[in-house]
C-alpha cells in the first residue's frame, strides 16, 4: 500500500491572514495578562503544590480558576456572550428563551439525579424545625412560590418544560401536610393576576403578582387563629410613572453593558411605592420599642424582598411583619441567619413564614441545608444562652 500523498498547501487568503494576525494579538495579549496577573498576586500557582495535588487535578483546577480571574478573561467571556445574543441569540447556559421577549431561568427546567431524594430530606428538616419552634410557641407556615415556567405555560413557546417536574409541588405538599406542617401553594393565587404574575426578563414576581401571595399568605395566616398583635404596617403608598425596570435574567445572560437597543426588549413597568412610616409613640412602652415588635417574620428567598411582597403582605394582615428574607438564599439560606441571629434570640414571633422556591426542592442538598433551631437556657445569673440543635 502506498502511503497517502500529503494534501496540496494552498496559498493563504487575505481573511485568513487576517484572522491568523487576530488569533496572535489575541493570544500575546492573553499572555501579557498572565504576566501582569502573576506580578501583582505574587504567582498564578496555589500557594501549596503538591504531586498529589498536581495527579488529582486540585492544582490544575485552581490555576484555571485565578486565570478565569483576569481582566481579559472576564472581557472575552462578556464579549463572547455578547456575540452569541447577536449572531444566534444565545443566552448562555443559565438562561433560556420562550416566546419572544419572554426570558426564564434554565435552574427550573433542570432534573437533578436523586431529586426525590433531596425534596424528601429537605421536607423532614421543614417537618423537624416546625415541631422544635412548636415547643417554644412560634407557628410556621411554609410557603411555596411555583417556578416561573409553570406558572406562565402560555410563554414558553417552543421551550420544553420536563414533564417530570409536573409532581414536584404536589409531592412537596403532600409531604408537608402530611407531617402536620400548614404549607401553602401560591399557584393558584398567582394564575388569578389579571396582568402578568411574573416579569418577563426577570426571574421575580411582578408588583401585582407579589400583592396576590400576599393576600393568599394573609388569608392563611387569619385561619391559623394566630394573634397578629398591635404593631401597625406604617406604609405609605404612592404611585410612580411608568419607568425601565431591569431584569436579572438579562444581567445573568451576561447582556446588561450592551447598548439598550442591542438587549432583550426591556420592560416598562408602572408601579407603586411603600415608604415605611415610624409610627408616633402612644404609651411608655412604645417610647422603648416594644409595642412596635411585630409578631410575624418572614424568611426566604429574593422573593420575598422584591415587589414589595412584605409590605403588601404588612397591608393585608393590617400588622406589621419583620422582614428577614436574603438575597441569594436558597433554600436554608435565610433560615440559617435568622435562627442564629440576636432577632430570634431576643424577640421570637409568633408565627414565622417560611417562604420557598419551587426550583430549590430537588436540587442537589447543600450545607445551608441543614437548618440549626437555637434552643433557649437561662444562665445562673438569668442571662439567656443560646444552644443549637442541628437538625
């Protein structure tokens, strides 16, 4: 057998060359980058080089990590992502694109492996902390805000929801209710909002679809018989002209330093203001705050802190609410902070509501999982200590 004859060298094309002279300034910048990074950090390398670390792939891991930290990474990752909406309207791999105009995030269309598995576990801490917080007088109510994507099927156009996700807030329910835990569903109240319950380019409730769960939560609340106390919501409300709002799922895109006209189409938003009003002191014991304490807290999620969900849910039960929600927490996040916070310890509610995201029942489990529920002792000297019980 003759051995192949080698492929006929064909002369460059001018694109070509001015590609080729592209990828060299490209990559002597990338390598002026990697100078300048190693001289003002001290060395791209971690600090401890091991052989183990070098076989295992901890210290190839790390390297790549400190270089994904460079000013020219974090500018060709914006650029490419940039490209990619332009040319094919690709929104990178957290968000997904329904029906035009509509932006949804890719973590609620995610079936994880074990997924019953984990909203099982998560579903005996909820069940293990309400019956702790019963021992010492504090109602909880878990609250349940439905993904997005199913809430708003008539906007996904061609993108595909899994079918096995169908179960899961039925699942989560069941076996809350059926552990005595009170949890309540807000799909039904967010498929009654006469406009949109979500924004579009946002993975949050709208202004209207927060004030429907918080009349939901309220009238759940009123049937629970517990006793809302004498602290006044203090809102102020005003209207506020129509106006841009941003969304975060076009910040998570990596689409927000582009020019407004190159973004998905904004939204213009007409909403409300509420501006919390001190209230005037009517008795010595308003004078040192302690009629003012409300008797209910909320935790959770960014839920719970965007749409002025909190005040409207203050307006509804026509008391005040401590609002104790982190930006960012999943599921335990928020749950975690408070228990250990000087607010619980000093001045426990009456009723905590527990508020949750549909995405985060199945997900794979986490440290802020597990939830810690301080366990009150009074010291020799009356001091009150604070021990945990991890559940």
């Amino acid at each position: 057998m003759e051995d192949p004859k080698p492929l006929p060298q064909l002369p460059a094309t001018p694109a070509g060359k001015v590609v080729a002279v592209i990828l060299m300034g490209f990559l002597f910048a990338g390598l002026i980058g990697n100078i300048w990074f190693a001289s003002t950090t001290g060395s791209l390398l971690p600090h401890a080089v091991s052989r183990a670390g070098i076989l295992d792939g901890t210290v190839s891991k790390e390297l790549a990590s400190r270089m994904a930290d460079m000013p020219i990474a974090a500018d060709a990752a914006r650029a490419q992502r940039a490209l990619g909406w332009l040319t094919l309207h690709d929104l990178g791999p957290r968000v997904r694109q329904g029906c035009p105009g509509w932006l949804f995030l890719r973590d609620e269309l995610n079936v994880y492996a074990d997924g019953d598995r984990h909203l099982a576990t998560r579903a005996a801490t909820v069940a293990a902390v309400q019956r702790e917080l019963a021992g010492h007088g504090v109602a909880l109510l878990v609250v349940v805000v439905p993904d997005k994507s199913r809430s708003e099927p008539q906007r996904l156009c061609s993108l595909d929801r899994p079918a096995s996700l169908n179960a899961r807030l039925h699942d989560w329910t069941s076996r809350l209710s059926g552990t005595g835990v009170p949890v309540l569903d807000l799909s039904p109240a967010l498929h009654g909002v006469p406009g949109d319950a979500f924004f579009r380019t946002d993975t949050h409730w709208t202004q209207d679809g927060a004030g429907a769960a918080a009349q939901a939560v309220a009238q759940r609340i009123r049937a629970m018989g517990v006793p809302l106390g004498s602290s006044k919501p203090g809102y102020r409300v005003t209207s506020k002209p129509p106006a841009r709002r941003p969304g975060d799922l076009v910040r998570l895109a990596g689409l927000d330093d582009l020019p407004l006209t190159w973004q998905p189409t904004p939204e213009i938003v007409a909403s409300r203001d509420y501006s919390h009003e001190a209230q005037a002191a009517s008795s010595a014991d308003d004078l040192f705050g302690d009629a003012d304490l409300p008797n209910i807290a909320v935790i959770g999620t960014s839920y719970s802190t965007t749409s002025d969900f909190v005040p409207q849910l203050a307006l509804a039960l026509g008391t005040g609410v401590g609002n104790f929600a982190r930006e960012g927490a999943k599921f335990g996040g928020a749950a975690r902070a408070y228990f250990a916070s000087p607010a619980y310890a000093q001045t426990p509610p009456r009723l905590i509501v527990w508020e949750l995201d549909e995405r985060d029942l199945q997900s794979p489990l986490e440290v802020d999982d597990t939830v810690a529920v301080p366990q009150p002792r009074a010291t020799d000297s009356g001091t009150p200590h604070v021990e945990s019980s991890t559940l």
